[in-house]
C-alpha cells in the first residue's frame, strides 16, 4: 500500500514522470492498490480467526472486483509493452503516436475491458446454484474453490468463464510478445553494447513484472485439471494478490535511475521546507477566464445567465414538487429533492463569479474569499457525489429487495445517510482547503479559470508543497472511486437481478427506473474522471475550462430535465400541479 501510494504521488509531483510509461506506471500502482486491498483484509481476518462467514453478495461482490483488477492489470501491462515498442522501435513518432488523449483512451480501453470480463465472469459464476457445503476452503472467493460447492449443472458457465480468462491473458500475452520481438529485433541492430544495454533498461522492469504477474495467473488457471492441489493453489494465490502488488513499486524504483533520481530530490525538498524560505506572498488572485477572447464576453455571459437561471428554476421547482405530491413522498424522491438542493448550491458557488469576471473582463479575489469558494464547491461536490452513490443503493434495494425496501429505507434511514453525506462532504471539503490553502504563493497572482480549483492554485504555488499535494492527490484518489464502487455494486447486482426477469416488459420497465440515475452519473463523474484523474502532461487551459463548465454550469441544469423528462411520476406530477393552477385561475 504505501508503496504503491508513494509511487503515484511521486510521479503526479515530478515534472520529470509527465510522460506515457509514469502515466501508465501511476495507474499500474492505483490497481495494485486496489487489487491487495480487495483480498488482504479479508486474509488478515481468516487468519486471526480460522474461519470467517461471508454473505453471498459480499463474497460476488469481492469477486467481481477481484476479477476487475486482475483483467485490468492484464491490458494494462500489454499496453505497457505497447508503449516500449513505440519508444524504442519508433522514437522520433513516440509524442505523436502517444499523445495525452490516446494515452487516455489506452487506459479507458484497458478499464472497460476489465470491466466488461468482470461482469460476464461474475454473473456466470454466480448463476450456478451452490448447495454442498458451505466452506470455501481458500482465503477469498476464487472461481476454483467456488465451482466445487455448485450442485447444478456448470458445464456451460465453466466454458464461458475459461474462455473469457483464455482470451484475456492470451490476447495481453500476445501483445507483449509481438511488442518485445520488436523491441528485440530494433535492439539487436544498435551498434554498441553500451546502447544494447541502455536501451534494454528501459524494458528490463517491465519485462520483470510481466514474467512474476503473468506466469503465477498462468499457473493457477490455465493449468490442466489432473493433479490439481487445492493447497499449491492457495500458495500461488498469495504470491500473485499479496507478494506481487507490493514487489511492484520496488522493481520500478530500484531498477529506475529517474525514480530513484526523484526520490532524492522529493526527500531535499522537504529538507528545504523544514530549512525554512522567505517568499513574497501572494494574497489576492484574479480571475481571467475567458478574457482573451473580449468579443465573446457578452455572448457568453447571457448564455450562462440563462443557464444558471434554468439551473436554478428547474432545480427550485424539483424541490417543490417533491414536497406538494403525496406520490413523490418516497426514499428517491428524497434524495432527489437534495441532489436538487446540492446542485442549486454547488451552481451558486461557481456562476456569479464567472458572471462577473466575463462582465468586467476578469476579478479581483482575496484569498480568504477564494479560500471560501474552493470549500463550498469542494463540499457541494463531495455531497453530489456521496448522494449519487446512495441513490443507487437506493435502486439496489428497490430492484434486488422489493419486499424489504419498506423496512430498509425507513424515514431513521434516509436521514442518516443524508447526514453521513453531509458529514463525509464537510470533512473532505476542510481537509483539502486546509491543505491546499497552507502553501505558498507567490508572483504571478493570475488564474486562468473560471473560479479558485486545485490545478489552478497548485500552478502559483512556491517554495516545497509536497506535503500538502500527498494528502489532496489522497483524497482525490479515494473520495471518488469510493463513491463509483458503490455505484458498480449497486449496478451489478441490479442487471443480474433484471436479467432472472423473464419477460422482455418486465425488464424494461424495471430498467427504466434506473435510467434517470444513470443518466445522471454518467455525466456527473464522466466530467469529473476526465478533469482530475487524467494525465496532467500539455493539458490546455482551454480545455480544462471547458469541462469545468459542463460540471459546475450544464451539468446541475441538466440534472432536473433528465429526472422529469424521462421519469413518469415526475412528468404527472407535474401536469396535475399545472391542472391544479389553470383550475385556480379559472375560479
């Protein structure tokens, strides 16, 4: 884990890892992470009381994103080797072909592949019928120790499952091999040894990390059936959920000059900090987004004008309506009058200050003043994302458990999730402006952007801020795909439970229930994910603006429209409240 961590952080910090193999290293690490800490708790739990109960959803929960990691490290490794290929083979077309948005979709591809295989092995594996004994005899839900508890029939998931791990690994392993024939055949052909041997270094970690990761997965699942030992595969399991995530790091790191290079300059800076610098402090800013095209300044402020007065009348009415209609008095209308609320807030933050700043050809801010807004966007955020994510526990419960869904989302309930997302919001919200607003900041006072965020900020600090960016890129890394993991479990389990519905009504009526909710997630972490978790190497202001927009201005706006034009509650709610007023009018 703090390996791992230190990796990431490391390569986000130093200018010097902005490049495709640290962004592809950093994401490597992140799954690393994410793949020990889906087994190790559990093993350490086993192993302090023998034996540990595990519900069914827990242990399909576990395994799918057990799996979901594992068929990600295996793309991602593969293209890896890609990306050696074309630094070796094809060095003067490298910043070309690996540009920051095919590195993007790289490792999007990468992630949709895991995915889509976690899925289809996850629903396979949990369609058999499991009536035997109830002990898995292995420290996790793996497929092997589960297909000896089914009872039913398996031949047709096993072929389905065995097909899809054949295809996985071959397919990465196919990749990696063309890629280093290659890499071989172009290092053969350098003159001296000396540039064999350099040219091969920037591989050998690599190479190193694909033989350990790959030949253990190999072990354990392409093997044949005859002589198979339960115990060996326990062994091997460990090694390749425990062993190779934390050798990892260490492979990178001592066999890398850059990274060590980078080790020792991140353990100076933070001599320097405690050595103390003088700084000529910076305590107001000025906002100048937009301010180098004039001529749009009026268009553009009329245009988000609107938006933000749709925003807040579509919102505003959404709250109202909730609470006029008897019939909107349920869990996820609930959450729905608050997600409104949050977006009529999280939309205030931002929009009046970009108003002013493209009526007056930029802003001036004080720093408490932005040090105010960073928080409440932050906090507003935070609490859209916590309520998005219990909105589709919500589905989950309502889909999966119709008949305890009274009992599980009671008033005591609702409330308390509300709460825990206030709460949850509030503590993130603090600790990040307490963080980013104890460095330093000095010279250029001007923030290209339409209001105080992170990236910005981080751009106008001096002196060492390494520190401050540890515990921001942490929280940055964990409050998000928390949020996102519960909305993938909540999910999984709804399309299996959709797909046990035999007729084709049923099932389209019980997904049409969760669409709006989709809709919603999809635009709200889409722009997320692409603002702050991709590579921050040559991205342009221009850009970066943009996508702000579509989160803190569209976004919020749109959040009503796809509630009420796509839900049938909503829209008859809202022709009985007009029935109700042309009614008055008459009288």
């Amino acid at each position: 884990m703090g390996g791992n961590l230190g990796m990431i952080v490391l390569i986000q910090s130093d200018p010097r890892f902005q490049t495709p193999m640290y962004f592809f290293l950093s994401h490597l690490s992140f799954l690393d992470i994410c793949y020990s800490s889906v087994i190790v708790p559990q093993l350490l739990e086993t192993l302090d009381t023998d034996k540990v109960v595990i519900t069914y959803e827990r242990c399909a929960t576990q395994f799918f994103f057990f799996t979901l990691c594992a068929s990600t490290e295996c793309f991602l490794l593969a293209v890896m080797a890609y990306d050696r290929y074309v630094a070796v083979c094809n060095p003067l077309l490298y910043t070309t072909a690996m540009t920051p948005q095919i590195r993007l979709g790289l490792v999007a591809g990468a992630y949709a592949g895991g995915m889509l295989n976690s899925m289809i092995r996850t629903v396979c594996t949990f369609s058999i019928s499991f009536c035997k004994s109830r002990h898995v005899d292995f420290f996790f839900c793996d497929l092997p120790p589960l297909l000896k508890l089914a009872c039913s029939e398996t031949r047709l998931q096993e072929q389905v499952i065995y097909l899809l791990a054949f295809l996985v690994i071959t397919t990465s392993i196919s990749v990696i091999l063309v890629s280093y024939l290659f890499i071989i055949w172009a290092i053969l052909k350098i003159h001296t040894v000396g540039g064999k041997a350099k040219t091969f270094s920037t591989c050998a970690s690599h190479m190193i990390a694909v033989a350990l990761f790959f030949g253990t997965l190999m072990f354990i699942y392409l093997k044949g059936n005859m002589g198979k030992s339960l115990r060996e595969d326990k062994i091997v399991s460990v090694f390749y959920t425990v062993a190779i995530p934390m050798l990892n790091p260490m492979i990178y790191s001592l066999r890398n000059k850059e990274v060590k290079e980078a080790l020792k300059t991140a353990l100076d800076r933070m001599r320097e900090r405690m050595a103390g610098r003088n700084h000529s402090v910076v305590t107001n800013f000025f906002l100048i987004a937009f301010t180098d095209h004039p001529e749009w300044g009026l268009l553009l402020f009329l245009v988000f004008l609107s938006f933000y007065l749709v925003t807040l009348l579509g919102n505003a009415g959404m709250i109202i309506l909730i609470r006029k209609d008897h019939r909107l008095h349920t869990p996820m209308y609930f959450f729905l009058g608050h997600l409104s609320f949050v977006d009529m807030c999280y939309s205030s933050v931002i929009v009046p200050q970009m108003l002013a700043v493209l009526l007056d050809h930029g802003a001036a801010i004080s720093q408490a003043r932005c040090a105010a807004q960073f928080f409440l966007f932050t906090f507003f955020a935070s609490i859209d994302c916590y309520l998005l994510a219990i909105m589709a526990y919500d589905r989950y419960v309502a889909v999966c458990q119709p008949l305890l869904y009274v009992t599980i989302m009671t008033e005591k309930a609702r409330w308390g999730f509300l709460a825990g997302a206030y709460v949850a919001g509030f503590v993130s919200a603090f600790i990040r402006t307490v963080t980013a607003f104890t460095l330093s900041f000095c010279g250029n006072n001007e923030i290209d952007f339409i209001f105080c965020d992170l990236p910005p900020l981080l751009k106008l600090t001096c002196g060492d801020s390494f520190t401050q960016e540890v515990v921001i890129i942490v929280f940055a890394t964990f409050v998000m795909p928390a949020c996102m993991v519960m909305i993938l479990v909540s999910y999984l389990f709804i399309i299996t439970a959709i797909m046990k519905i035999p007729s084709a009504g049923g099932r389209a009526k019980t997904f049409s229930t969760c669409a709006s909710h989709l809709t919603a997630v999809s635009l709200y972490f889409g722009t997320l994910i692409f603002m702050y978790l991709r590579d921050n190497s040559g991205q342009p202001s221009e850009e970066d603006r943009v996508v702000s927009v579509l989160y803190t201005v569209v976004t919020p706006m749109l959040n009503p429209l796809i509630y009420s034009l796509r839900n049938k509650e909503v829209k008859e709610a809202v022709l009985k409240a007009l029935s109700r007023s042309k009614a008055s009018g008459r009288l």
